[in-house]
C-alpha cells in the first residue's frame, strides 16, 4: 500500500513506485521521522515512571533515595533491560511479517513473546525478592541494602504488566502505529504523578508505594494499548485475538529473543560497569557525581538516536518482508545521513553549553568545572553512538542479533573496559580516562557495524525474511 500525504501515521510505509534516487531518498527521510518523532516522545515519556518514582522517594530522606535508586538501578540491569531486549526480536518477526502481508502472525508473535519474557521473569522475580541480600554480599552499606531489597521486592508487581506492555508497544511500532503509543505513554505519565503520590502520602506507604506505583502505571498504560488493539480498525487485521499457536514453537523465538537482549544488554551493563569503577578512583564523591551527571545528560539525549533505531528497523523489516531489497538499502543510507545530521548538531550544542551545563545539576564550582572537561568527549561519545545506534536497528530488521551482540561483546569488554582501566588508573586521567575507554569501545563497534553492514546482500536477505515469515506460517507437526 502506498503512503499518501496526509494519511494517518498507522497506515503501513511501504514504498512508492521506483521515483529518482533524490526523491526516493527525500521520501525516505519523510517516513523515518513520522516514525521517529513519536517514539523518542515515547520513549521519553515510559522514563517518566522511574524517574518521578524516585524522585517521589527523595523528598522521603536520603536513606529512602539511597535505597530507591540502588534498587533501580539493580532492577534495569537485571530486569527491565532484559526484558526490553528479548521484546525487540520482535522488531524483526513481527516488522518482516507485516511487510510480507502474513498479518495474522503479528498477534502470533506478539502473544509467543509474552509467553517467552513471562518464564524469563520468575528468576528475575527470584533475584529482585533476595536484592537486599545480595547487594549485601556484594559489600553493600546494611541500612541501605535493607532499604533497596525492600523497594526491590514492591517492584515485583510491575514485571506482570510490563511484559505484555512491550510486546504490545513493538507490535504497534512494527506495523508504524506509533501515534498511539506516544499518546498512552503521555497518559501514563501523567497518570503516574497522581499514583505516586495518593500511594507515597495519602496511604501512607513511602516508598513502598514508589514502587508499586510503577505497577499500578504499567498496567494503565498497557489497558490503554490493550484496548486500541482490540477496537482500533488499524489492527483488525493483525490481532485476532489469543491462540494455543502461541504456545507452539517458543524455542525459535528465544533462539532470536536471547541475543537480542544480549545485544541491548552489553552496551547497557558496559556504562554499570564505569560507574562502579569510579568509585574506587581517588576521589569517589567527586568521580561519581560527574559521571553520574554525564550518564543521566547522555541517557536523555540518547533518546533521540533511539528514535532512529526503532525507526530503521521497522523500515528494514518491512521492506524485506515486501520483498524490496533495495528500498530496504536506501533506508539505510538515509538513517546514516540522518544520524550524522542529529549528532553533528546535538555535539556541538554540548560543547558550547559545557560551562554552564553544570549548573543544572550543581552549584559547585568543582563539579561545574569537572562537567565543562567532560562534556566535549560527552559530545563526541553521542556523535558515536548515535551512528552505531542506528545501525544496529538495521541489523535488528535483517535479524542478525547474534553479530550484533557479538561485536558489542568484542568491543566493550574486550578493548572498552580495559582501556577504560588503563586510562584511569594507570595513566590517571581518572573520569576522564573511564569514559574515553568507552569512547574507544564505540568506535571498535561503530568500525565492526560498517563493515557488516556495507557486506549484507540485500537480495540474500529478503530471501531469507520471505523464508522466515513462510516457515512460520505453514502448520506445526
């Protein structure tokens, strides 16, 4: 179906007729950011929960905000990015099923992945139960281990919504219905305000009731998705509600879910792994705080590459679904030009607010002075990753999760890291040298992505998305 102007965002973007390079790649740019404009909103909007949680938590006392925010962090790495991560196989199965018309199979998909994620949530559910023992073991404070493991267990709750939640959100983006999304995620959020606090204050539950809020607000979100779903014309088609077809065939599924969390996760765990180091450099306090600032400056920027990617590997999916390699191709190229535009600017705004972007986070002439050194390598790390970023989507929509966590195994952990640690500990750099280690890492992985990308055989490939969709359509034995 071809896209006309003014038609709605949910209405599939599959290509034109063949149109000049120029205007094909105009019309390219045009679709990816009909996609990509509602879902960074989005994705910024689903942060909200987590930040106002703890943030609700703050004005509690400092034990409380200890306790909230090392249960958070504790919950993304061993929960939530997880579980993110295996959701997005279905960027691939369900955006290359779409493309090749096998419409039925999105609510398959959708409903073997809320299969999948839910057995992958009782040894999460099992961790977070025993976080405060755990982060005890792990040399943790007492008072604050106790204090987490108690917000981590009132977390528990939001895992039965937030894993219908995701594969509702990716089986929406995949069929480009992302108009939707973006508008329960700013229900949600403002939803969540209220929750927090008639939970925090009015029941009296402090931060007990943070966490549980988080439950009460994926629940609304996912209620509000739910039933577009099931009376929007936009997905009649797609979802014809549950089927034991959703129990059959679940290895396969893992079998792409697994890496693709593994690709999401390593990168993720890489930047854990720089906060943790700063503690042990010479002066912790200051060290912390800095990076700190410089991850939580780089997680909100960073949502706008994660636009891009989402975008891409709809795009992707599609079109070697459809069966149109090279469209598939020129949304590549597009994405690239694209992500060199955003990070290009974005960069050099940084490098020009970097003396007074401190002042947002403190009033310390230190911390301050600190934050004016590391934002323009803060700067070129974005540029980095949002080229990186974006061609991970594409391996995402060709389905070569397995490459793509392989090279972020190769090049955070293998060269990242450790460079990290010479450059901070040996050479003394300290801050400085953790993040430049990084920055080494995403130029290894930006190198490897090139180079995969520029070899994929776009014909081989939607040969091999018309192989997967067909395989998944004929009858199980």
């Amino acid at each position: 179906m071809d896209h006309k102007p003014g038609a709605a965002v949910h209405e599939p973007l599959l290509p034109s007729p063949p149109q000049p390079q120029g205007k094909a790649a105009s019309a390219e740019a045009k679709r990816l950011m009909r996609l990509a404009g509602p879902i960074v909103a989005s994705c910024v909007l689903q942060n909200v929960v987590n930040m106002a949680s703890v943030m609700f938590v703050g004005h509690l006392g400092e034990l409380p905000l200890a306790g909230a925010s090392l249960a958070t962090s504790l919950a993304n790495v061993t929960g939530y990015s997880l579980l993110t991560g295996m959701a997005t196989a279905l960027d691939t199965l369900c955006g290359q099923a779409f493309g090749a018309r096998q419409l039925h199979l999105l609510g398959v998909y959708k409903q073997r992945a809320m299969v999948v994620l839910g057995l992958a949530c009782v040894p999460i559910a099992l961790v977070w139960a025993y976080a405060g023992r755990i982060l005890l073991f792990l040399g943790q404070d007492p008072q604050i281990a106790a204090e987490a493991g108690a917000y981590a267990r009132w977390l528990i709750p939001s895992l039965a919504a937030y894993v219908p939640l995701q594969c509702h959100v990716r089986f929406l983006q995949t069929q480009s219905v992302v108009l939707p999304v973006t508008a329960s995620s700013g229900a949600t959020a403002l939803c969540h305000l209220i929750v927090c606090w008639a939970l925090v204050y009015k029941a009296g539950m402090g931060s007990k009731g943070a966490a549980l809020s988080n439950a009460v607000s994926y629940a609304i979100n996912l209620i509000i998705l739910a039933l577009y779903v099931r009376l929007s014309a936009a997905c009649k088609e797609t979802w014809h509600g549950f089927s034991w077809e959703a129990f059959k065939d679940l290895w396969r599924f893992t079998e792409l879910a697994w890496p693709s969390a593994m690709m999401i996760c390593l990168e993720w765990w890489s930047f854990e792994v720089l906060v943790l180091l700063s503690g042990l450099l010479p002066n912790p306090q200051l060290e912390t705080s800095v990076l700190s600032i410089c991850l939580n400056t780089g997680a909100l920027l960073y949502m706008i590459p994660l636009g891009l990617t989402y975008s891409i590997s709809t795009r992707v999916s599609n079109e070697l679904g459809a069966g149109h390699p090279q469209a598939a191709k020129m949304a590549t190229k597009v994405v690239v030009y694209m992500a060199l535009s955003e990070g290009l600017v974005i960069s050099l705004t940084m490098t020009l607010l970097r003396n007074i972007w401190g002042y947002m986070y403190s009033n310390e002439k230190e911390i301050v002075t600190y934050i004016s050194k590391m934002l323009p390598i803060l700067g070129i790390s974005f540029f980095i990753d949002g080229l990186h970023s974006s061609l991970s989507g594409v391996l995402t929509g060709c389905g070569k999760q397995k490459i793509g966590a392989a090279v972020n195994l190769g090049a955070f952990y293998l060269l990242g890291i450790p460079m990290a640690v010479l450059l901070a500990f040996i050479f003394h750099l300290n801050g400085m040298g953790l993040w430049l280690g990084i920055v080494c890492g995403s130029v290894t992985k930006l190198v490897f992505l090139l180079f995969v990308t520029c070899s994929i055989d776009w014909d081989k490939e939607v040969i091999k998305a018309k192989y997967g969709v067909l395989s998944s359509s004929l009858p199980l034995a």
